[in-house]
C-alpha cells in the first residue's frame, strides 16, 4: 500500500504546483510575472538541453547560439513580414533545427572534447554572423522584439505573456516526457550508455545523435523566441559563451537526464539571482560554488532528492512490522 501512495501524492504535488502557476501570479506584481516568465523560457532551453546532453550523450557548449537563430528569425519575420507571432515562433524553432541537423552532421563523427570544440565554434560563427549582417539582425546595435497582438488583443502586459509562456513551457515539458518514453527516447539513453552495444540492437547511433541535434535546437530556438518577446529588445551580447554555460549548469545542477531536474535547475538558478540582487559582484563566485558542491554532495542534482526521500520513506514503511514483531521499539 505504502508504494502505491507515492504516484499520488506526486500527482498531488503537480496538481498543486499547476494550480499554484495559474492562479498565484494573480496576486503578483509585474516584477515578478517578468521573472516568473524567464523560468518558464530557461525551462524549455533546459529540458531540451537535458535530452541532448543527459539523455543523448551529446556534450554542447552552443545551446545560445541555436537560442539566438530563434530569437532573431521570430523577430524578423514578425516585423518584416507580417506573419503573426504564433506563426513566426514555431517559424523560429525550425530555423534553430536546420541550423541543429547542419551542425550535427560533422558534430556526431567527433565525440568528448572535440565535440565541445565544434559546437564552440558553432558559437562563435553565429555570433560573427549576427554582428555582419546589421540589415537583418541590427547588428551590435540590436533590435527591438514587439509582442503579440491578436485581433486587437495585446501581450503588452507581462501577466497576459506570462501564460502565454506557461502553455509553451507546459508542452514542451509533456513532449520530452512522452519522447523519453518513445523508442526514440530510449534510443536516446542507449547511445549514451554504450553506442557499441546500441549499434549491436540495430541502432543507428548517427541517426540517433542527428536527431538529439535537431530536437534540442528546436527547443533553444522556441525559447529564444520566447525570450526576444519577453525582454522586448535583442542584441549578440544576450546569446554569447557566459548563457550557454548557464544553461549547461542549470542541468547539472539540476540532474543531468532529468526533466524534473531541468525544471528545478532553472528555476532556482534564474530566481537566486534576483534574490541575491544585493551581492551581484559575488554571482559567479556563488555559481561556481554551487555547482561544485553539487558536483561533490549531489552526483545526481536536485533531482536526486526527489527520488531519494521516497525511497527511504518506503524502506522505512517495510521495515516496521519485522521491528515491531522483534520488539524494536
């Protein structure tokens, strides 16, 4: 009985915890829907990373750089072409997947270090590219990032965009969820283990590594999307080395091949920030502290707890009746 208890008090929990994202930014500020709404965009970015990296195997130090591609794209073509937002955003998503299966075909043939060079470099020819064509992307100079007006309805307010963030955040969280669980998700975990053994089962390894590329490109492009939005201005300055590192700690931090580690790596290391406001010349520092002691005392992140607490809960539950009939007090 004890075991059967856990699904639904964790069913309890995320009903909470949905309930509490819907109706408790009600009750906020617009400081607060604004860094409510930067969770949800470095939640997408996260769990797409997570599946590339925690899932896939795949190390990326470029995740921005995809993230800038759909933050650009979704701009340009709501300003330049008038195709709405909600068009324009998923038009940006699959920019960054093109720009993801370019990179992953001479990506999946290096491995460990060399990869991370690649996807360096990756980095580094977009942000090139973004300061030389100024016509398209402003440059250094920047651009400015409208929200949505359906119909006559605005997003200007951060609580409207808010939930416009949350219903994004929410599929992109089901569709990682429901992926894991495919074939393709398994294939995923395979590749990571062992690409010898999961070429042995009929794995196309290349395909599987292709695929990873693409799918956690589109993620970052759906966020940078999300993000140009929210912050209503871009510039190259956004999407440089520092974010991609970011990103990479909110999953390890979090819990590498973890969604729920993704959730709770971003969003506790976007909102710290904003809580130690008053020590920001010490972030870094406290970053790079965390991040080792994580590293150190929490192999498996935060999501380890989560798994960790139930486990014992339930040992503990088994053990009691042997106790009680031995006399243990």
């Amino acid at each position: 009985m004890s075991e059967r208890r856990f699904p639904t008090v964790r069913s309890l929990l995320a009903l909470g915890g949905a309930l509490l994202l819907l109706v408790g930014p009600l009750f906020l500020g617009n400081y607060h829907h604004y860094i409510l709404s930067l969770i949800l965009v470095n939640v997408i970015i996260a769990v797409g990373l997570n599946l590339l990296i925690g899932n896939a195997g795949q190390i990326s130090l470029c995740s921005s750089a995809f993230m800038a591609i759909g933050a650009y794209t979704t701009v340009y073509v709501t300003t330049e072409t008038g195709i709405p937002f909600w068009f324009s955003l998923p038009i940006g998503g699959v920019a960054a997947a093109l720009f993801g299966l370019l990179l992953g075909a001479p990506a999946v043939r290096v491995r460990g270090f060399y990869l991370a060079v690649v996807t360096l470099a990756f980095l580094e020819i977009i942000q090139v590219i973004i300061r030389e064509i100024p016509d398209i992307t402003g440059g250094v100079r920047g651009m400015q990032a409208p929200r949505p007006k359906p119909f006559g309805f605005s997003f200007s307010s951060d609580l409207r965009f808010y939930y416009v963030v949350l219903v994004m955040a929410a599929l992109a969280v089901y569709c990682a969820r429901s992926l894991l669980r495919s074939p393709v998700g398994r294939s995923f975990n395979a590749v990571r283990n062992n690409e010898t053994v999961a070429l042995a089962m009929g794995i196309s390894v290349v395909r599987v590594k292709l695929i990873a590329f693409v799918i956690s490109a589109f993620y970052a492009g759906i966020g940078g999307g999300l993000f140009a939005t929210l912050v209503g201005f871009i510039d190259p300055l956004e999407f440089g080395l520092l974010t991609s590192i970011q990103h990479v700690i909110f999953i390890v931090v979090g819990g590498l091949g973890s969604i729920a580690g993704s959730v709770l790596g971003a969003a506790v290391l976007t909102a710290l920030p904003e809580l130690m406001r008053g020590l920001k010349e010490y972030n870094e520092f406290f970053f790079g502290g965390l991040l080792i002691a994580v590293l150190i005392g929490l192999p498996q992140g935060l999501a380890g707890l989560l798994k960790a607490r139930p486990a014992a809960w339930v040992h503990g539950r088994r053990k009691r009746p042997a106790d009680a009939a031995g006399g243990t007090p």
